[in-house]
C-alpha cells in the first residue's frame, strides 16, 4: 500500500521522479514473483538493468518534496 504522503506528492507533484519509482518497484515486486521461472543469465541481465534505473533514480533531482 502506497503512503499517504506520497500519494500526495504523486498527485500533485511537478516532476515525475516520484512516478518512476513507482513503476521501479512495480518491476521489482513483479520481477520476484516469477524469479523461479527465469533463466540464470536473464536474471542477472534484467538485475543489471534495475540497478542502472535505480541509480538514475536515485540521482534525479525532484522539487516535488
């Protein structure tokens, strides 16, 4: 369940940072729901590629908080 807080900032924020990690952790979550159904290297290729959005993330500039 999303936060309180956050529901607000995604409401009524200005940027989408907020947005994106919404969508970030959708993957994340449905990434772990069928990990026992993927292939080793696709793993680690689709671990790989969460991480360098994750970074992006974590480095964007927000002004919605």
């Amino acid at each position: 369940m999303i936060g309180r807080w956050t529901a607000l900032a995604l409401e009524h924020g200005v940027d989408d940072v907020l947005f994106r990690f919404k969508l970030w952790f959708g993957k994340a979550f449905d990434l772990a729901k069928g990990i026992a159904d993927f292939a080793g290297s696709t793993l680690a290729r689709t671990k790989r590629a969460m991480v360098e959005q994750l970074t992006e993330l974590l480095a964007a500039t927000t002004t919605s908080c």
